[in-house]
C-alpha cells in the first residue's frame, strides 16, 4: 500500500487514497442506491420549488393573470435597494409624485422593475413634469 498523503490548508484536511479495482466496484456498489435516491430527491426538490412559485404568485397576484406589461415587479424594500434610499424616503417619493407610480394588487404595492430602471435613465423626473 502505498503512503497516504496528508495536507493541511486552513482548517482543512485533504487525504488521498488509493484503490484497487475491486475495492472501487465495491464502494460504487455501496454508493449508488444513495446516489439514485439523492438524484430523485433533487428531482422532487425541483417540482417543489416550482409548485410554491406557482402558489406564491397566485397570491401576490390574488388570483389574477399577473401584468405582462410591467415585466418584473418588485416590493418597496427592493424599489428602495435599486434606487439607493431608504425605505421610508422610498415612500415619501411616491406620497410627492416624485416617482413612477406603483402597480396595486389587492393590498401589495408593486413597482415594476423596468419602469423605474427607464425613470432613472431619464434622470428621475417628477412625475408633476
């Protein structure tokens, strides 16, 4: 058997191991049903993912066909990110007229991503211009 090699890198121990052909058939042996049920649950884990997508855009939308118009909306918390302010002067923007108005689904406010991205390239006019 050959040496094992051991390296230490931040906290991290890397060990090399050398097989032999019957000892790796063995180990994929052992392995693969684990690997075949990872590979399923990733599967399931997708379609999950897409179900609660579907479901949390039907509430946001309240049932309703979302605005294809308006492309992405986004809350005020990430309005107020894109546009580098605070929340509350994100607010106070929209109470003065000062920015694109937002879209209202029920009782969520939504701004719609490419309306505000085209409100500041043209310099963030007032909306009283």
């Amino acid at each position: 058997m050959p040496p094992r090699r051991v390296e230490y890198e931040d906290n991290t121990v890397q060990v090399t191991i050398t097989l032999g052909d019957d000892a790796v058939k063995t180990l994929a042996d052992v392995l693969a049903p684990t690997l075949q049920r990872a590979r399923q649950s990733g599967f399931d884990a997708d379609e999950r993912k897409e179900a609660r997508l579907r479901a949390s855009q039907n509430a946001i939308f309240a049932g309703e066909k979302p605005p294809e118009d308006q492309g992405l909306l986004i809350d005020s918390r990430q309005a107020a990110r894109l546009l580098k302010v605070s929340e509350r002067m994100l607010w106070s923007m929209h109470n003065c007229g000062a920015m694109p108005k937002p879209i209202r689904i029920g009782r969520a406010v939504r701004w719609s991503l490419e309306g505000l991205k085209k409100w500041v390239d043209a310099g963030c006019p007032s909306g009283n211009e």
